[in-house]
C-alpha cells in the first residue's frame, strides 16, 4: 500500500532525485512535510540512504533555507559546526556526492533548521553573544571616520563632551542700589575694569566700587552744569574715559583719583566710547565719531563719518583691527583703523543698535541687536561680509556681550520683559532667562575672570549674576587669544 505522504509526479512542492544507481530523472514529491508514525521508517530510509541530485535541475523547497557558504562567519567570531558545512562542487562531484550531505539537507528540509549543542560551536564558545562583532574588527571599521567613535556614543562625539546642562542661578547674587542711574537708552554708564573694579555713571559723578573689597569711591563730580553720558576702562592699568553732556571726553587715573586730560571736539554728548590701546573711539549726538591717541597733542586725529543719527553702540575687535558702530539710524558700520568712511554698512536692522559684541571665539564673528522696533539678533561675517543668521528675541535688544570661556552670550532686554537671556551660540538655544529688574536692562559689563555679568536698569539697581563657567586651563585662555588674532576663521 503507498504511502499516503506519497504521491505521484504532479504539482509539487519538494522534488527529490530517487534513484542512485541509473541516474534516471525520476522525482519523489512530498506534499506533507509533517511526519506521521506510518511513513517514520520510509523517512528515516531516506535520510540513511545514499542520494545523487542531479546537477541539472535545481532543488525546490517550500521554505528559504539560506546558503551560508559565502557568509563570513569571523565577524561574528563564531564558527559553524562541521555538520551544517555543505560545499557544492560544479557538475555534481566533490562533498554533494556524500551521504552527510544529502542527509543534511534532507533534514533541514523535513524539520527546518536545527540547533547544534554548544560544544558544537568550537571550545570556549558557549555564553557568547552572536551578534557582538569583535573588537578587532569594529576598531577597523572606526578607524575608516574621519570623526571618531565612542564605544557608547554617536559618531563623532565624545562622551566627555556630552555632560549635564549647566544650572545657571535665576536669582542675582549681590544687588546694589544706584540712585540717579539714568533710564536712557542711548547711554553706556557701567564698565568692569581688568583690575576688577567697576565704574558707574550717577547723574553727575562716577563712582568706582572694587569688587574684592566691596569699598566705594567717588571718582568726580562733573557738576552742575555737565552729567556722566559714558564712561570707559582702557584694557590695562587704570585709566578711565569719562563722556559729558557737553561734547568732551575727560581721562582720568583712577588710581590716584587724578583727571589727566581733557579732549574735545564733539559737539554734542558723547554716549560711546571704545578703546583700542592707546586708541580711544568717541561716538556722539552730533553723529560723528572721533579717534583720538591719548599719547599725541591733539584732541582727535581722525573724524569717522557716515551714520545719519547719533552714535549709540562703539566695540573695538579683538584684534584691534576693526571698529564696529551703531546709530539711531538703525546703521551698523564697521571701519578698519585708517578709514574715515565705512568699509562694510549693515542696514538689516529697523531699529537703532547700540547692542554690538564681537566674539573672542572667531575672528570677524559680529553679533548687533536692534531695539524696539526691531527686537533681533543679527550675526555677522566680516571677513566675507555675510549676514549670517538673525534671531527674534521678542524685547528691546539694549546689550550683548561674549564669554571668552565657553561659545556663549549674554543679552539685555527693554522692552517689554525687561529680561536677560543666556544664549547658546551658534544654535541659539536659550540657556537661562534671568529676570528681576523692574525696567530697561540699558547698561551691562562682564567681570575680568569672564564668569559674573552685572546688569543696571532704571529701577537703580545694579545685579549681580554668576551665568559663565570658570575658564578651564591656562591652554584654552591662549587658545582664544589666538583665535581673537584671526588664526581661526568662520566657514
């Protein structure tokens, strides 16, 4: 009696060669691939039996069984069992012709794939994990970046740079009252000395406070008939720029509490100064700008002009190589050192821009903020002389200043948040928003050691905040200082 998992050639789903003697194409179908107890013996005949497959017609299953001949097992560090290796030799010779091998495949066609013991995988094998790669080839493969890999991280960053966001503290750490601290917008009355002492316009007087003694002096007192417009440190020792309400600049030695000169030339007050060297930078209402080398005779040396209303915002590069004004004319103007006309214009902004800051990370790197009409951020490129990117902050932008420790800024606000943002540059995400002043934010400056900012409002207060890290080592100060000499570049 046939067997019932046999059938005659039809249809079929799994064609095996049956005979090994004539070599003839007669084929064996199972349509069944589930083994009863009836046809065990007639399957376990098969399996033991010698088989030849002709080699010119292929072998059809009704399942995928992969052919792991070309698979390279040594990225896996595993090897396969002796058992599961089956070579096919062209026109039907070499190891296909064995009784292991047709009985492999057999096998994995009736059951489907078995799992090998573990001694079958070579000694030391077991417990392994198959899809680990080894070390020795995924260090090959990394070495291929041009970036780098971390063994826990994404391409290209480290692990030591990716840390727990920094908390910046909301609330000032020391508030001083500053009775008659004007509420102008057009006005620069705060500046932190490198000797860490700071100068604060008040109505008529400039009063000095050192911050490692907290002791208060009274520098001057203009009058009645003048008042405090600005007031500037020169980047060493303790000269300090005093500018009136009557067009003059006053340069005094804080140290011995000493006026030493008194330049003019202005016609107007002069709200902005900017010191480069032995350079002083003036800007005033009568729209001007004046250079002045406090080491010549004269008042002024040159006469800068271009803006359309009066100067308001004065930075000096880090380099000393470029001047970067900003008017009531919405203008923003950058000059190098022997022009008396703009080399590069910047009308973007819709409001006037006293807020100017240049970065000590990259040279020609300008950040400008406009007021209330305008409320952005601009960034811009001057040595391609590019705009760069602009950000809307919402509020009256009244300052901005760089960190020289870490790629970050600081921003005050007037109107109408009267807020001071912490910013990430250059993806400008926000860092911290610190508030507490009841007006403008018109006046800020940064202390020596680069960490603490000191913010003054109309509400006559001065705060105190801590928002910067501490510089690193000795090896990232200089490296800013080269890069603030033009050996870095944007690209």
């Amino acid at each position: 009696m046939a067997d019932p998992m046999i059938s005659q050639p039809t249809q079929s789903q799994l064609n095996i060669a049956a005979s090994t003697t004539s070599r003839h194409q007669n084929n064996l179908y199972l349509e069944n691939l589930i083994p009863s107890p009836s046809s065990s013996k007639q399957i376990n005949r098969l399996i033991n039996s010698n088989h030849y497959i002709s080699p010119s017609r292929p072998i059809y299953s009704d399942r995928f069984i992969p052919c792991r001949s070309s698979s390279n097992f040594a990225l896996f560090n595993i090897s396969l069992p002796p058992s599961a290796t089956v070579e096919i030799s062209p026109g039907g010779g070499g190891k296909e012709d064995s009784p292991g091998a047709y009985a492999a495949l057999l096998r994995n066609a009736l059951f489907g794939p078995q799992t090998p013991d573990k001694k079958d995988w070579g000694a030391g094998a077991a417990g392994r994990n198959i899809f680990r790669y080894k070390m020795e080839t995924r260090q090959s493969l990394h070495s291929l970046s041009p970036f780098g890999f971390d063994d826990m991280g994404e391409p290209g960053v480290s692990n030591a740079s990716i840390k727990t966001p920094r908390k910046v503290s909301r609330s000032p750490y020391k508030v001083l009252d500053a009775p008659a601290l004007q509420d102008d917008f057009y006005l620069n009355l705060v500046d932190w000395s490198s000797h860490n002492v700071l100068a604060v316009g008040l109505g008529t007087c400039v009063y000095l406070w050192n911050a490692c003694s907290s002791k208060v002096t009274k520098l001057c007192d203009l009058g009645s008939d003048d008042g405090v417009c600005s007031v500037g440190w020169a980047h060493r020792g303790m000269h300090l720029a005093i500018g009136t309400s009557n067009g003059k600049v006053q340069i005094w030695d804080a140290s011995r509490c000493k006026r030493i000169r008194t330049m003019e030339g202005h016609r107007l007050r002069v709200g902005a100064l900017a010191w480069s060297s032995s350079m002083l930078s003036s800007g005033s209402r009568d729209k001007s700008i004046l250079q002045r080398d406090i080491r010549a005779h004269e008042d002024f040396v040159s006469k800068l002009s271009g803006h359309k209303s009066e100067v308001c915002g004065l930075k000096w590069s880090h380099d000393n190589r470029e001047l970067a004004s900003g008017g009531n004319d919405n203008r923003l103007f950058v000059w190098n050192q022997h022009s008396t006309q703009p080399v590069l214009k910047y009308c973007d902004h819709t409001a006037a821009v006293k807020a100017i800051a240049w970065s000590p990370h990259l040279h020609g790197l300008l950040a400008s903020g406009g007021g209330t009409a305008d409320r952005c951020i601009r960034f811009w490129n001057t040595t391609t002389n590019s705009h760069l990117s602009c950000m809307d902050t919402g509020s009256q932008v009244c300052n901005l200043v760089w960190s020289k420790n870490v790629n970050e800024l600081v921003s005050t606000h007037g109107y109408s948040q009267n807020q001071i943002i912490l910013w990430r540059y250059p993806t400008m995400s926000k860092m911290a928003t610190l508030t507490g002043h009841t007006c403008r934010v018109l006046y800020l400056a940064i202390s020596p050691d680069g960490q603490t900012i000191v913010t003054g409002a109309g509400d006559e207060t001065l705060r105190f905040w801590s928002v910067f890290p501490s510089p690193k080592s000795q090896n990232n100060d200089s490296e800013i200082g080269a890069s603030s000499l033009g050996r870095t570049t944007i690209r």
